[in-house]
C-alpha cells in the first residue's frame, strides 16, 4: 500500500478512535480510558515483538520514561478534551503540536544565540494562536476555557513526545520497543490516576467494553499504519495528510453529535491548519534529511 493511503486510511482511524473516546467518556473518566487503551497496546506490542523476535528490553529506560510521561500526560488530556468538547475542536488543538514544536524552535534558537530566528516561523506561530482563540471565543464559560486549555496543553506535550521519539529513533530504538513502552506508561499512570481520583468509576457494560476495546484497537492499527508511512514515505507529504483526521472528526462531530457549525470554528481551524503545515514545510527546511523521519503518536 502507498505510503500516502496508509496515512489517509491512519488519520481516518485515529478520528475514529476520538468517537470511540467521546462515547466511552459517557462510562470512564480519561484516566480508565487512557489505562485499557495502554493494555490494549501492550498486548499487541508483546505479541508482535515475540512473532518478529524482537527483545523488548532497551539500553535506555530514562528516554523511553520522559517519552512515555510526555506522550501520556498529552493522550490523558487529550481524551478529557474529546469528552468535553466538540470533537473536531478537541482535534483541532492537538494537531497544534506542529506549531508547538515551531515555537520550541524558536525559544532554542534564541537561548542558544546560535541560530537566526525566522520570521516566517514566527507568523506561523502567531497564526496557529489566532485559530485557537477563534475556536475558543470568550463568549465560552470558566469551565469550558479549561477544557480548551486541557486540549491546548495536549498539542504542546505531544510536541515535547515528537521531539523525544525523534530522538529515540536516533538511538537505535524500534518502534514497536518505542509504543510498547509508551503503552505500558499508559496503564501506569491511568491506573494511578483512577485509584487517586476514588477508584473504577466506569459502568461495566458490553458497550462500554466493546468502546474500551475498540479505543485500543484503532489507535495501535493507526499508530502502526503511521509508523509505516512515515518510514518509507515523504516526511511533507505524510505531515500534510496528517491534517485530515481534523475533517474527518468534523464531519463525525457534525453527524454524530450534533456539534454546531460556526464560521469563527471553520476559520479558526483553517489557521491552525495552515499554521502547522507552514511551521513543518519551514523546519523541515532546517532539519538535516537523516532526522526528519519520526513516529507520531501523543
């Protein structure tokens, strides 16, 4: 399959799996969800490292730990943000990782001194934060701006999780070694989170179940799909694509849940669309071609 289809086919099934999510917040809180989809991973991590023969064990636990923490702080919030908001908007604020990672950019080049700080970077930034400020009007309430921020601060940890991959990546690490380990931070900190906050709140049901399991499912089949494309495709290309899961949650939240069609959320997501593409075309440029090539997962 053409690198190309495998990251359209992995968009859709990540956009699916927000439905799951914002179906299955109706029975769990973040921190469950965020539990059985890292057991849902590990499993199927462990069975294809053992079919493929790879070793799970890693010469370096610390990257994989400051990964997983970012990488599961940023899929918790996430999730509460897709129970919260309307799902094209939760989407929407993830996808801001791309901007994120410009702005770090930036904040490296200026501490260090050793590099230039592009204009252009910095427009794409400024455009990227007023898509956000679109989408979250001021006419929303307290409660619903920390929602908004939830979503916010997940686009900026999973760029931190990006930048960690990339370097793990660079160490040698395989993928499946790379999202057996973020799995397994998951079911670590979703079990804490829940025993912290009063113990297993979700309602146990068949529905609720096939929900946690189709979470899990989705997101490991779309994480490898993504994986794949990204090692044998085009870095832009893929990064353009990417921006598809954004319309096909819009039209799952427009179909499914009613979620209300605005102009200020069209535009706003409009932005931020081309804010990230802007900031990857503009560091891809200033990016080594050995070091371009990395999994995407928060």
């Amino acid at each position: 399959m053409p690198a190309s289809l495998m990251m359209i086919a992995a968009t859709f099934l990540f956009a699916t799996m927000g439905v799951c999510v914002k179906l299955a917040s109706e029975f769990y809180d973040a921190g469950e969800i965020v539990m059985y989809r890292g057991l849902v991973g590990v499993t199927m991590m462990a069975l294809l490292s053992r079919w493929q023969g790879l070793s799970l064990k890693t010469a370096v636990p610390a990257m994989h730990f400051w990964r997983s923490l970012s990488g599961v702080l940023a899929l918790s919030l996430w999730f509460y943000s897709i129970g919260k908001l309307p799902l094209a908007t939760a989407m929407t604020l993830n996808y801001m990782s791309s901007v994120w990672m410009a702005l770090f950019l930036i904040g490296g080049a200026v501490m260090l001194g050793s590099a230039r700080v592009d204009g252009r970077l910095v427009g794409a930034v400024l455009l990227g934060f007023v898509g956000v400020a679109l989408i979250l009007r001021p006419t929303i309430d307290q409660q619903q701006a920390w929602h908004g921020l939830a979503g916010l601060l997940s686009g900026m940890l999973s760029a931190l999780a990006y930048l960690q991959v990339t370097s793990l990546g660079r160490a040698g690490e395989p993928e499946i070694r790379i999202v057996f380990y973020f799995s397994l931070g998951g079911v670590v900190a979703g079990a804490l989170t829940t025993a912290s906050t009063g113990g297993w709140h979700g309602h146990p049901s068949l529905l609720g179940i096939a929900l946690l399991l189709a979470v899990g499912l989705l997101a490991t089949a779309a994480q490898l799909l993504m994986t794949r494309a990204y090692g044998t495709g085009k870095t832009l290309v893929n990064a353009s694509l990417q921006y598809l899961g954004i319309v096909f949650s819009f039209i799952y939240g427009v179909a499914l849940f009613k979620d209300a069609i605005t102009w200020s959320a069209l535009l706003g997501m409009a932005l931020i669309i081309g804010a990230g593409l802007a900031a990857t075309l503009l560091r891809a440029r200033s990016t080594p071609p050995d070091s371009q090539h990395s999994v995407t997962e928060s």
